[in-house]
C-alpha cells in the first residue's frame, strides 16, 4: 500500500488516526492538515504540526499558507492569526504573503477591528506592504463605509513607492456612492473591462444608467470589447429606471457583439413585465430558446412572476409546466409566486393545486408560502382551515410573521368577526410579533365599521406607544369611521391632526368629509373645502363635484350647483351621467332655474 493510499484513508475518514508512518512526504501532512483546518479540527493540526518538528521535517511557508487558508475559508479566521504568529516556533519565517492571506481572511469575515493592529504589527516587524496588501486594506476600508479613509490610503499608496493597480481604483469604484468621484477615479487610471463594467455597475445601482451607457462609446474608443457582463450591467440597469427603448436598442447590440446570455434575456424579460409588456417580454423568451440559451430556474420564475403580475394566470402555469422540459426544476420561489398569483386571482382550486405539487415535490413551505395560502382562504371566506393552516405551519416549525397575522385579520374583519381579530392582535404581541401600521389600519376599519368607536380609540392610543407612525390610511380610516357615525367635527380635528404631524390628506380624506357634511345639510362648510384642497395642490376630482352638486341640489340650491359644474368643466373634468341626472331632476322642480347654453349643449342626448 503506497503511502498516499494510507493518507486518502485517514483522510477521507476524517477520525484523529495517528498511527501513521513514522515518517511521512510532505505533501502527504499537508493534504491531512488542510483537511483537518477545513473541518476545523485545530487540536489535529497542531499535533501534526509537532509531528512534524518532532521528527525533523522543516515546515514551509507554503504549508502554513495552505492551513491559514483553510482555517479562512472555514470561518475561524483568528485562529488563522494564532497560526501566523506561532510560525517562528517552526523556524519559518513570516511573509507578507503570509500577512496579506491573514488579512484576506479576516476581511472576509468582516473582522474590521482586528485589520489595523496586524496591519501595524507587520509594518513594525519591518515588512512591507505589496499593492496586494494595500488593495486587502482599501477593500475593508470601503465594506466598513469608510471610504472617506480609503482615499487617503489610497493617495499614500504611491508616496509610499506602491501605486495603485486596477483592482484598487476598481474596489473603490465599487463602493463609491458618489459616482461623479468614481469617474474622476477613472480618469487617472488606465482601466481594463474589469474597471469600467465595476464603475458601469456602481452607476447603474445608483439610478445613472444614462451616464454608464455614454461608458460603452469610450470602452469601444479604448479598444476594448465589452463582454457579456458590460452589456447585461446597462441592460438591467436600463430596465430599472424604465428605459426599455435603449434596452432594447442594446440588446440588439450585444448580439452583435457578443452572444448575450441567460442573465441578459432574464433582465430584459423583468424590465418589460414591469412596465405591463407581458407579450414582448414572451418574444423575448421564445428569442432566448431559438438561439439555444437555455433558461434556468430565475429566467423561469421571472417571466412566471411577470405574467401573474400582469393577469396572465394561464400563462404562467402553462409556462410552469415546461420546466421540465428544460431539465429545469421548481424551486420554493416558483411555487410561491404561483399560489400568491392564483390565492390573488381568487383561484382556490388552483392554488390548492399548486400547493399539493409543491408538497408532493418535496419542497417545505416558507413562511412566505404559508401566508399566500392564508391569504387566499381568507379571501374566499374559509377562515377554519386558515386558522388551521397556522397551526399546521406552527407544527413544522415555521412561526407566522406580521404579513401572515394580517391576512388572518382581515379575513376576520370583512366577515365581521372583530373579536377574533382582536384575539389575534393579542397573540401576536405575545408571540413577539410586531404588529405593523397595515395591522392596526386593518382593525380600526373593523371596529369603526361595527361602530366600536371606544375600542377603535384604544387601538390608536396602543398604536403610538407601540411607536407604530400613523399614515394616509390610518388617518382616512379615522376619518371615516368618525363620519359614519355622524362625529364630523371630530373628523375635522383628525384632519388638523394628520397636518400637523405631516401627513398629506388625499382626494379621499376630503370626499370623505364633504360627503358627511352634505348629509348633514352643511352644504357651505362641505364647498370651503374646495379651495382648501387647492391651496395644498389636492385637485378635487369629479366624485367630489357629484357630491357638492348632489347636496346642492338637495337643497335645492341650483343656482351654486350649477355654479360647481361650471368649475368642473373649465378644470377639464368631464361631468357624468350621475351629474346631469342630478341636475335634471332638480331643474325639472324649478322650471325658473338658469343654466349657461354651454352647459346645456354638454347635455347627453340619453340620460
């Protein structure tokens, strides 16, 4: 049996055998160490290590490189360091190849505080630092948001004889928030297609596609070809800030250029599902497919998740069904996107379905999963088997969250069951889980709906020291629920409030007040809220003129209700059938009323 046989051996068992030859290659100890370090096995290694001093045998730099890697990659980056300071015991010297793999380690796992004092240690034990140290520095800088810090460094690096290479200009390129800075930083270098595709792709996340794609001319000018990477960095980008023309016009570059790939088509898919182009975003796929770019599993959950989003149920399942096909598999993304979009449409049957599939396939629901299906029960009215699911999910470990909460309360709420819904509230704050705005909105439209005025106070005061921000919703609940039961100077106070604490009211928080006051006959109170909502740039819509005329015309003010209409028309709302019935009845009452010919002639011929 050759001695590599006996180390595979030991090896592959992973067991602390140490009764190995007495004398072993050293290439042999160095593939047990590295597995030992990889398994985080530190006792192991350090006694091969001994081993090894024991008998005779030199330990090299190398193979301390190799453990301290491996102790990095493992996620036991100080013990990397202890490694690094015990080399001199092995009569081996420390590099700074061995402080730059030391400092690469404890980078990764983001072990900022201790970069500096090891940083200082090698400088004071007379080692320089290379650029590769230099870049391991900047790179914890920038992740650690100083990049205020990274710039000094990195304005030292050539007054220190060690100038800045394309990856240091390429690590702050990638961590500059301001990307005016990042093209400065390009203008004094000499990039490669690695700078200007990091740059491309710092100015793309930061909403500047426009400036990233004037990039490509000066790639080309360079010399340099963009790739597959530079092409699909614009594209998505462009998609994101909804310039699907230049998308498109890109695309049509890249395969000119290169041979775009499945990232590329999956990008061009996502921006035109967004903007509603559900169609072109299937010529797009059947383009991917003709050109043999096979889709994975994200090219098919975004055109899956595109087309549910856009209507298209069918579609998507149709779409769904040829995974297969593709040697492609549904992951728990998949499947969810399909029971959201089904529970949505209200298609339970559908849902069930998919749910069934998902289970039968092996896939463990989600918390995200759980709550879609929730929620399609409790928008069909079947909260027994919601409240069973819960307790299912709760089974297998899956706790609800604050969106499984609100579906389950909601349900309560529009079936009238605000008790439940209020036990509920209790559960979760037992539970640890934090009620949202979208919770309490919810109860309070139920309490006020069921005229549980007292209680709906409570919940308000609750919300505040729960330090939940009432919004537009809350206030227009309030608001609401407050009128329905005739309180309408109270009403009038929440608005006051909810300007007050910067709260924008909307056309509905307004509608809502008019209304009430029409019904009260304060038909002049209701018309000053005309002009308020001007003066803070809320333009009344045509429901708020019907509202004004119809509480005119009830008291039999056509004169200003038809004063109202004229408004109407010269802010260029065209009045409804509501309108001119409203209108007709009255004057139909009192013969005598003037109404301007213009007017007259908007009349339809049918009413």
């Amino acid at each position: 049996m050759s001695r590599m046989s006996v180390v595979k051996g030991v090896v592959t068992r992973g067991h602390c055998n140490f009764n190995l030859p007495s004398k072993l290659k050293r290439e042999s100890v160095g593939l047990i160490i590295h597995k030992f370090a990889r398994e985080k096995q530190v006792d192991k290694v350090e006694h091969l290590l001994h081993r090894m001093k024991t008998e005779g045998q030199s330990c090299s730099e190398d193979l301390f490189i190799d453990i301290i890697k491996a102790y990095g990659r493992a996620g036991i980056s100080e013990q990397a360091l202890k490694t690094m300071y015990r080399m001199p015991d092995f009569d081996c010297k420390v590099s700074v190849r061995v402080y730059n793999h030391v400092l690469d380690a404890l980078l990764a796992h983001n072990r900022f505080q201790m970069i500096p004092s090891v940083y200082n240690n090698m400088t004071k034990e007379g080692i320089q630092p290379n650029v590769y140290t230099y870049n391991i520095l900047l790179k914890a800088l920038c992740k650690n948001n100083r990049v205020d810090a990274s710039l000094k460094l990195l304005q030292q690096m050539s007054k220190r004889g060690c100038p800045p290479d394309a990856v240091s200009y390429t690590t702050l390129i990638s961590h500059q928030t301001n990307s005016i800075h990042a093209l400065k930083y390009l203008n004094e270098m000499n990039p490669d297609l690695i700078s200007y595709n990091a740059i491309i792709n710092a100015l793309c996340k930061q909403g500047m596609s426009e400036i990233a794609l004037k990039l490509l001319t000066r790639i080309l000018a360079s010399g340099l070809l963009p790739n597959v990477v530079t092409y699909t960095t614009l594209i998505n980008g462009l998609c994101n800030q909804s310039m699907i023309d230049s998308a498109f016009t890109l695309f049509k570059h890249c395969i000119y250029h290169c041979k775009p790939n499945v990232v590329t088509y999956t990008a061009l898919m996502k921006g035109l599902c967004n903007e509603g182009n559900a169609d072109e975003a299937i010529e797009v796929w059947n383009h991917m497919i003709q050109h043999n770019c096979f889709p994975n599993v994200v090219a098919f959950n975004t055109l899956i998740q595109g087309l549910c989003n856009n209507g298209r149920l069918n579609r998507a399942r149709e779409l769904w069904n040829r995974m297969a096909q593709h040697k492609c598999h549904p992951n728990e993304k998949t499947y969810v996107i399909l029971l959201d979009g089904f529970c949505k449409q209200g298609n339970l049957q559908e849902a069930t379905m998919i749910w069934n599939e998902m289970l039968d396939s092996g896939c463990s629901p989600n918390v995200v999963a759980y709550t879609s299906m929730i929620n399609g029960l409790c928008r069909r009215g079947k909260l027994n088997r919601a409240r069973q699911l819960v307790h299912q999910m709760q089974g297998k470990g899956c706790s609800p969250n604050t969106v499984t909460y609100n579906a389950l309360i909601k349900g309560f709420c529009d079936e009238g069951q605000i008790d439940n819904a209020l036990e509920l509230l209790n559960d979760m704050l037992e539970k640890d889980c934090a009620p949202s705005t979208v919770t309490y909105n919810t109860l309070l439209d139920g309490l006020y709906r069921k005229g549980r005025t007292d209680e709906a106070y409570k919940v308000v005061d609750e919300m505040s020291k729960k330090g939940c921000s009432s919004n537009l919703i809350t206030y227009n609940t309030i608001i609401h629920g407050l009128c329905s039961i005739g309180q309408v100077h109270e009403a009038v106070m929440q608005l006051d409030k909810m300007t007050a604490k910067g709260v924008k009211p909307d056309v509905v928080t307004y509608n809502t007040l008019i209304d009430a006051y029409c019904k009260q006959g304060s038909v002049g109170k209701a018309v000053e809220f005309i002009d308020e909502m001007v003066s803070k740039n809320c333009i009344p819509d045509i429901i708020i003129y019907t509202t004004l005329i119809y509480g005119l015309c009830q008291q039999a003010n056509i004169a200003e209700a038809t004063g109202i209409l004229e408004r109407s028309v010269k802010e260029g709302l065209t009045p409804n059938i509501s309108i001119w019935n409203i209108l007709m009845a009255s004057i139909s009452k009192n013969l005598n009323t003037y109404m301007p010919p213009e007017l007259i002639d908007g009349i339809p011929c049918k009413l």
